[in-house]
C-alpha cells in the first residue's frame, strides 16, 4: 500500500526563512530515510548557499537520487548568484514534485500547492489568506479551527486527524491531516499535508457519518439534493418513505425517473422542478395542487415542493439544488372535506342551494358567449308531507335520501342534481337541447312513481312535479329564472296527471295568478278575521342544573275552513313570503304572544321564556322595531319572557336593520337565538358581532347524530365554536333516543323534537306550563 507522509520546510535566514516540505512515498519502509532527508535540509537552511549542499551517504536510495537533483539545482543558484530568489524557486518546484496536497498556514494560509488547489477546485487567490477552516465541511469547521490554534499555541492536540474538505462546485473530500510546527522568522507556523481518503480505506474504517447527514435524516420533510446536472445525489429518509423508493435506487438518476408531478384537479403533468429551477437559476415552488405520483407505483401524494439552488459563495455559479417536499395529504383532504361540506347538502349529499346556484350562473355566463343552451328543472316531491306528518322527520329524512339518490342515477354524470329546499330539488342539465332535457325529466318522474318508501310496517308511494326552462341566451337574473323554473313546476303539480311542463310565460302567469289569488284571498281574509291560531313544542333543557333559557316555541297556523283540512303550513308561508305580507302575520303572532303573556292567559316557568320567530322579510321592515316596543308598553309584557329567533340568511340580508333591531330590544331584556345555525356558516364572520343568546342548530345536522360521524364532527365543532363566544346551544328536530343521548353527551344545552313533544296547539288560558329537563 502507497502512502505519504510529510517533510519539513523551514524558512529560515537573515532574509525571510522558506519551509520546505517534501512528501515522499513508501512511509513506513523509508521513515528513517526521511528523519535524515529531514535534518540535511535543516542543516541546508542552517548554512550559507554555496555550502549548503545535501551530503546523503547511501547514494543508492530513491531519496539518494532525489538529493541530487537539490543538489545540482543549489549549485545552479551559486552560479547565478541570486540566492533568495532562487531559493523560493527550489521551494516551489520541491513541492509540486509530491503527490499529496501541501500547506502553509499562521493564521491564514500563506502558500497552498498545487495539489491542494487541485482538491478544492480553485485558484491561489481564492485560498491564500484564508483559514483552513473555510474550506472544511460545517460540522468540521469548531475542529479544524481549535487544532490549529492549540498546534501553534504549543499546547497539546492531535498532530493527525480526518476531516471532510468543501470545494468551490461542492464536491467533498475526505482526507487525512497531518501537521508539523515549524518556525520561520522567529513566528510559528504548521506545515500541512492533506493525504486524500480512498474509497476503499473509508469502507475499511466506516467513519461515523458527518453529524449534518445524521440531522436530515432525522427531519421530518423529505429533503433532496442534486447535482449541478440535475442527478440526485441524496434522500434523507422522509424523502425515501415518500417516493416508497430506497436511497440506492434513486441516486444517479433524474427526478422524472423517480416520480413526476401532476395536477390534482385534472392530472395535467406539472413539470420537472429541477430543470425548471436549474434553468431559471431561481427558486421554484410547487403547492396547492401538486400531487406527486412515484415510478414504481407507490402510493400517491399531495405535497409541497420547494427547489432552492445552492450557490459558490460570492458568485451566481450553481453547484447543485435542494428538494424539500411536504407531505400535505391530509391537510388536503382535510380541507376537501370542508368543501364538500360548504357546497353540499348534509342530508342528501346533492349539492346544496348555494353552490347549485354559484353552477346556474356560471351555466348562464356560458350561455351568453356561446351556441350552447342549457335547461334548468326545478322538482317538488307530491305527498311528501304524508311520511313527515305519519312516521317524523326520521322517516322523512330517509326517504329524501333514497330519492336523492334515485334522481342522481338518472341524471348524466356531467348533470348537477342540487337540493334546493326541504323537499325541492333541482338539476342543472348543461349542454342539453330542449327535446332532450324534457326526456331526462319524465326518465325522472318514472323512477320517483315506481319508488316505494317503506318504514316499519307502512309503504308510501310519492310522486314529484318538475318545471323544466331552457337557458339560451337574453335570459335575466338567476332569480328570474329560478322563478320561471317554480312557476312550471307550480303549473305541473296543479295539472295534477301531467308531472312534467315546460315553462310558458303566459300559461305560467295564468295558472299562478288563478292558484295563488286564491291563497291571497284566504290569508287577507285570515288577517281581517283573526283566523289564525298558535301552535307549540316545548324546549327543554339537556341537565338539571339549567337555570334559564327558552321554554317553548310557537308556531303559526292557518285555522281550518268548515270541512276543509287545515292548510300546510309550508303553503301559505310560501303564498304569505310572496304577496309580502309576512311582516302582517308576524305582527299578528308577537302580538297574540305579548297579549297572553301580559294579562296572565300564559305563564311560564321562572327564568323560561318564549321563542317567536321573525321572517327574513319581517327583519327588513324598519316600522316593525317599533311595533314590538308599542307591544311590551300596551300589554305589559316582560321583555325577558321573549326570545326572538332569527336566520342566518335573513341576518345577512337585512344587516343594518337586524343590528338595530337586536340591540334596542337586546337592551330591553330580550334574547335572541341564530335558527338553523349551519346552513350558512360563510356568514359566521358578520354574525359573531351580534349580541346573540343562543344558537339553534339546524336540524340536518342532529338527524342520524348518533352514527353519523360527520354531523358528530360539525356539531363538535359548532359547540366548540359557541362555547368561546359563550353562547348557549339548543338542538332542534331531535327524534329518537340515540340522537338524545349523543346531543346530552355533547353537551348540548336544550332540546326540541319529536322525541320530547310533537307541535300542538297552544291554549291561551291561565296556567303554568310545565317544563321538566331531561
């Protein structure tokens, strides 16, 4: 085995003394050979030129020969009789004879060979001058810099060591350090040699690995270095776990080799990072949407990519890249999942009102611009108030569920299938003629006419009316359209056998006149005759220890013709909302409620109070704050027995006039409670500002609490949510025991539902109602 080992150069003399090193091979068969090469150079520095010639008396030995060539140059420099000049000539050309890397250092280093210039990739004016340290790789740097200057401090510290050396393009190199204090001009000085590591000695020896590899490694990112030519030349092990790649089958290869990079909304490749950043010499990032997909099939992934160059220092010249990736899967998901929940429906899983209309405009805007017509079908369910009223919203719930579904499979996939109401629907069927939008909606009618929904020992049969209106270009708001849509459908149910009917303007305006001036009549003659009546569900709390709160809420109903049945609420609601006159009928409830509660025809339990609820288009009439105030002054009424229930949506529609309306009455003593909490959560930032008492969870969210882990999960988060703005939190539509026992466990306040009471009517005689907690 060829090894080196180092001589000694001294710079010596009246004239700035040189130090010469001379790196000989065959260490341990010659070491005596260079003690004594050592010692004739010392006498050499030692004595005047033209003496100082190297008397080696074994003339035999390579060092015998290499001696005589110094010799025959000291002669050379007696002849020319420039001795220092030629000196440091024989300095330079004994050191760049030897193979190993050869250094002077003080402080600094002063002279560097070329072999050692070599190694590191750079010039002499890039190393003189500077420590050794610099050039040593970072978890080296403490090391070099301590020896060195404990070497020339005389104090004790190993003369050999290994350590990794940096160059200018990166490149590492191990190396063995070997150093001798000599002295020149009366300072110290270390003479350096530097014998390169070969591969084969680093396996023999298995250093511990530097502790920087050690720490990346350890990361929790996935970090991947390249080389100036784009192949990867490292992977910690977040990295190898990420690609399901191991660090021996990626490195020499290129990123595309080993994974690419698609988009995860529609699979279109995202590129190489690497060459993008080593064309650009920028850094390159990746997010959002990036999913990377491994070579060898292993499993796919959302990440985070950053590409960041690794610069020589002081100039623009890449020496390679670094690759980290963050694994953003689930927060992804995560974030998908609270999409989904925003733009669809809790109970169906169709998508819900709002993001079916956010699809209608943009079908619209597209209708503008181009050839291409669309149609818009609006569903309302026949008889669907029969399973309601009969089983409850359980059975009810279910079987809008199964024709959910059941209007989904019929529809094309490209078709939106949106819920739109309680039991109205809507599709949006894009880039379909007329002919064929009238065929998907009787496809429609049909499967709905042969479902039959079963619940414990009864079957139900319904039925659904659809008013179809295409979309071509001129057409108004999605207001108008929508309503187009209602009015077909209103046209379809009143025909009664035919299911289907294509909006007409004039047959529309016909029937919904002849239909709803009927409606109109009934309610104004309602309102003049005071025939109107009050119906109930108690509210109850969820433990024993609630002291105050809500205690019933009331509901208004449509007194019955002689031999008629009682009008569905949802009907005359509907006919009230359009003609405008539900302020009227609001004011007929707040003032039938105040009335009874102020002459005693209704007592309440101590601390409970009445829940009434205000229309969206109540909210927006500025006389009605008034009224209210009149009320409390005329019947005497406490303001603390009333607690007024109000959307979300009609919050946000009618802001200015609910902030004053909630703080007059607010100040007054009574409480307030957001209804249908949920439905509208993008709002949640305007409401949070309000002086609100309670919130009411809509009821989707309670349906099927107690298996349902994503309702579990939003009522989790509402309670959470309420608990920091200090709200207390009442579940609605609560129906069976399961759902009970999951909204006590939960921590729910109060409770309404059928579970507790079904709505009955409301006696305004004297008496105490009585409300027990659960």
């Amino acid at each position: 085995m060829i090894l080196s080992a180092s001589s000694l150069w001294f710079l010596t003399s009246s004239f700035a003394a040189v130090c010469v090193g001379v790196l000989l091979y065959w260490k341990r068969r010659q070491e005596r050979a260079v003690a004594d090469f050592s010692k004739q150079l010392k006498a050499l520095s030692d004595a005047d030129l033209p003496a100082g010639r190297l008397g080696i008396e074994d003339q035999s030995t390579p060092l015998a020969q290499l001696g005589g060539a110094i010799n025959q140059l000291l002669d050379d420099l007696d002849r020319r009789g420039t001795r220092l000049k030629d000196r440091e000539e024989l300095f330079q050309r004994l050191v760049e004879t030897v193979h190993d890397a050869v250094l002077v250092h003080r402080e600094n280093i002063v002279f560097a060979n070329a072999r050692f210039l070599d190694m590191l990739g750079m010039s002499a004016s890039e190393v003189i001058g500077r420590p050794l340290a610099h050039f040593a790789a970072p978890e080296y740097v403490d090391l070099v810099a301590s020896n060195l200057r404990r070497r020339l401090a005389g104090e004790a510290a190993p003369e050999r060591y290994e350590i990794e050396l940096v160059g200018k393009h990166g490149e590492v190199t191990r190396v063995e350090l070997s150093s001798t204090v000599i002295e020149s001009a009366g300072e110290p000085a270390l003479l350096l040699t530097a014998l390169e590591m070969l591969a084969s000695l680093q396996q023999e020896s298995a250093p511990a690995r530097p502790r920087a590899m050690v720490t990346l490694d350890a990361m929790g990112e996935s970090v991947i270095t390249v080389d100036a030519d784009g192949r990867i030349d490292y992977i910690n092990h977040a990295a190898e776990a990420l690609l399901g790649q191991t660090s021996d089958q990626v490195v020499g290869k290129t990123f595309p080799d080993v994974a690419s990079l698609v988009d995860e909304t529609d699979r279109r490749s995202l590129g190489d990072p690497v060459r993008k950043a080593l064309a650009t010499g920028g850094r390159v990032t990746m997010g959002k949407r990036a999913v990377l997909v491994p070579v060898n099939g292993s499993l796919e992934r959302s990440v985070e990519i950053s590409v960041t160059p690794l610069k020589s220092n002081g100039t623009d010249f890449t020496l390679g890249l670094v690759l980290v990736m963050h694994d953003t899967s689930e927060m992804r998901g995560l974030t998908r999942q609270m999409s989904y929940q925003a733009s669809h429906d809790a109970l169906t899983g169709l998508v819900n009102r709002r993001e079916f209309e956010r699809r209608l405009r943009e079908a619209m805007d597209a209708a503008q611009t181009g050839d291409v017509a669309h149609a818009l079908c609006y569903l309302d369910l026949d008889r669907f108030k029969v399973v309601n009223d009969t089983c409850g919203h359980t059975a009810g719930d279910n079987m809008l569920r199964e024709v959910a579904t059941i209007i989904k499979d019929a529809v094309r996939d490209s078709d939106t299938a949106g819920r739109i109401g309680g039991d109205e629907f809507a599709l949006l069927l894009v880039g379909c003629p007329l002919e064929k939008a009238r065929q998907i909606a009787d496809d429609v009618v049909r499967a709905v006419s042969d479902y039959r929904f079963v619940w414990k020992d009864k079957i139900f049969n319904i039925g659904v009316s659809i008013g179809l209106v295409e979309i071509g270009r001129g057409e108004g708001s999605i207001e108008d359209i929508m309503n187009s849509a209602d009015s077909a459908c209103y046209v379809a149910k009143k025909q009664g056998g035919v299911h289907v009917h294509v909006y007409s303007a004039r047959e529309e305006a016909s029937a919904r006149h002849s239909g709803e001036i009927h409606w109109l009549q009934k309610l104004q003659g309602a309102l003049r005759d005071n025939r109107f009546e009050l119906y109930y569900q108690p509210i109850v709390p969820a433990s024993a220890n609630v002291e105050r709160g809500p205690a019933l809420e009331v509901f208004v109903r449509l007194e019955a013709e002689s031999g008629q049945p009682s009008a569905p609420p949802g009907e005359f609601i509907r006919a009230a909302e359009r003609y405008r006159l539900m302020p009227h009928v609001d004011r007929w409830v707040v003032q039938a409620v105040l009335s009874a509660l102020g002459r005693g025809g209704m007592r309440l339990p101590p601390g409970r109070s009445v829940a009434i609820n205000i229309s969206g288009q109540t909210l927006g009439d500025a006389d009605f704050l008034e009224f209210v105030v009149d009320c409390f002054d005329h019947t005497g009424a406490n303001p603390g027995d009333i607690c007024f229930e109000v959307t979300e949506s009609a919050v946000v529609a009618n802001l200015d006039y609910v902030r004053r309306f909630i703080a007059v009455l607010h100040g007054m003593g009574c409480e307030f409670a957001l209804d249908d909490f949920g439905s509208g959560l993008s709002s949640f930032a305007t409401l949070k500002t309000l002086p609100m008492d309670y919130l009411k969870i809509d009821g989707s969210f309670i349906a099927n609490l107690a298996v349902d882990t994503v309702n579990q999960a939003m009522v989790g988060a509402m309670i959470e949510l309420s608990r920091s703005l200090h709200f207390r939190i009442v579940a609605e539509q609560v129906e069976d025991q399961l759902s009970l026992d999951k909204v006590k466990q939960m921590g729910i306040d109060f409770v309404q539902g059928f579970i507790i009471a079904r709505p009955q009517p409301l006696s305004i005689t004297p008496g105490s109602l009585q409300i027990n907690p659960l």
